[in-house]
C-alpha cells in the first residue's frame, strides 16, 4: 500500500449471462482476495471479490447475469442483481464484441436509464474483442455510446487479460476518499481454492439451517485443471463429532450429494468452466484449534487469541 490518500467503493459488473463476467473478476483480483460471507440483515448484496489498486480497495458486489425473468427465483436474481447495482459507487456494463447490441443488452440499456441513480458513473466493457475485427468494434462501441451515456469505453478480454489493467485503474480513480472495508488479504497464492471452499461452506451452511453452523469447516485438498478446459475439485467437509458427520452425509448420502450438486453450480458459473467436484466428509473434533485450518479460510490463527 502506498502513502497516497485511500479510496474505497463498491463497483457492480452487469451484463448478460455469460458475457465474462466472472472471468474479468478473476483477472481483477489477482491474488488480492477475500471472500465476506453474507450476513443477516446487511443491506449490500453478497460481495464476492475484494481487489487492490495502489491506494483504493475496489469492493465487487455479487450481482447475477441479468435476464428476462420467468420464475420466482428468475425474478428474485434480476431483483437482486439491480439492487447490487442501483448500490454501487460505480458500474461496469459487459457485453460481448461478437453479440453485439442484443434485445438482452438492450434492455439492460433501458432499465438502467430508468432506475440507476442520477449521476451514477456507468463504463462499458465490450468483452472478447479477439473475436472481431477492430472496425466492428469501433462501430459498436459507437452505437452503444449513443443508446446510453457512458462515463468511459473499454476494449478488453477478460480471459486474456487486454484491457482489464487500464479498467481497474479507472475503476480506482473513480472511487470516493475514505479508509479501506476490509484488511489487506495476506494469504493470496491460491484464491480459487479459498472461494470454491466458502461456497460449498455456504451451500452446506444454507442445507443444514442450525443444526451446525459453526461447526464445519471445508478446505480445498487438490485443484486440477485439466486439458479440456474443466477443473477437478477434491474438498474436505471437516466436523467435530461423528454424529455431525452423520448429518452431513444424509441418508444414504443424499445430503452431501445434494450439497456438492449445489455448490458445483455456483462453483462452475463463477470459474466460467465444468467443475467435478468431490466431496468427503472426515471427524476432526479440534479443528477450531488447529492453525492450518484458520490459514486455509484466510484467517490469522492468532486473532482468535
């Protein structure tokens, strides 16, 4: 961290489904993590990545692919999605240079002229531009800057890393003065491991209620990305008691296959790729006062002191 004044907001990425934008997160965090598990009653949606850019921490809010909703829980996505929006300091549109000006992307457009709060900073990223020739972009990104008043235009590949350098810096210039949200996150060689495993924590957290909330933990054993694009994920469901386990595994397995099923969907849509994901669920009844196991979270063992 420099000497330089702190800034710190919360920026939204919006866009279609798939058009990138777990990927560009991906590429904006780096190594500079954290995951905040969703807490009762807190305004914020769920924030899933934190970045650092010199002197600005750079807060990214969870919003999911907006869509034209057809279920209650179609519904309660684009809600929520909005909301994360209408409450961010700044806000990313994605759209991908090969679809171009979609009905989806379009509606977007609409939408956000109607509810976005006046004065909003909003910056297109028109995605994948090594899918088209640069004159198709210019002329997209023309057409895009007439359907709506964009603070800045930028021409990325958020899986190859063009463009996002030059975003991430105005996204930290464009954020408000003031002390940081979170601590400076130490433990930044492996983030991947770290998010998938507060997934399947959360998945198995929101499955079982209150009967063990605090009482498991899951780490991330093995990660192998293999050849066709997809990742194997080996995880490890550490509780404290036999009985926990019990509960855990369900009758017949079905509890944990059903945890594993959730938490690979959210795992698979946030990478961008298949995931296999494998669970076990092993006894380990003093976890809470192991140091590995705080380190595996993100966690100093000796705050707890």
């Amino acid at each position: 961290m420099t000497d330089a004044p702190t800034r710190a907001g919360f920026v939204a990425l919006i866009g279609e489904p798939n058009a990138g934008k777990s990927t560009l997160l991906n590429r904006m965090v780096g190594a500079k993590i954290s995951i905040v598990t969703h807490k009762v009653q807190t305004t914020r949606t769920r924030i899933r990545g934190v970045a650092i850019e010199g002197p600005a921490q750079i807060v990214f809010v969870d919003t999911p692919g907006l869509f034209r909703p057809r279920r209650r829980l179609d519904r309660a996505m684009v809600k929520a999605a909005w909301g994360g929006a209408s409450d961010a300091d700044v806000i990313v549109l994605m759209i991908e240079a090969h679809r171009g000006l979609t009905e989806g992307v379009q509606a977007i457009i609409d939408r956000m002229r109607d509810q976005l709060p006046q004065g909003q900073p909003v910056a297109l990223a028109i995605n994948k531009i090594d899918r088209v020739k640069a004159e198709v972009l210019l002329a997209l990104a023309e057409k895009l800057n007439e359907a709506f008043s964009f603070a800045k235009t930028f021409m990325i590949s958020a899986e190859k890393g063009y463009g996002v350098k030059d975003l991430r810096e105005w996204l930290a210039e464009q954020l408000p003065a003031g002390p940081w949200f979170y601590p400076e996150d130490q433990i930044a060689d492996l983030p991947m491991r770290m998010i998938a495993a507060e997934m399947t924590r959360e998945k198995l957290t929101l499955r079982l209620h209150e009967e063990l909330p605090y009482q498991l933990t899951v780490e991330t054993e093995k990660w192998e990305d293999k050849p066709d694009g997809s990742t194997r994920i080996d995880q490890i469901v550490y509780v404290m008691r036999d009985g926990h386990k019990g509960i855990v595994l369900g009758n017949k397995g079905e509890t944990i296959k059903a945890i594993g099923s959730a938490a690979r969907a959210d795992i698979s849509e946030f990478l961008d790729r298949t995931v296999h994901l494998f669970l076990q669920v092993k006894v380990r009844p003093n976890w809470l006062d192991e140091p590995e196991r705080y380190s595996e979270m993100g966690l100093d063992f000796k705050d707890g002191d």
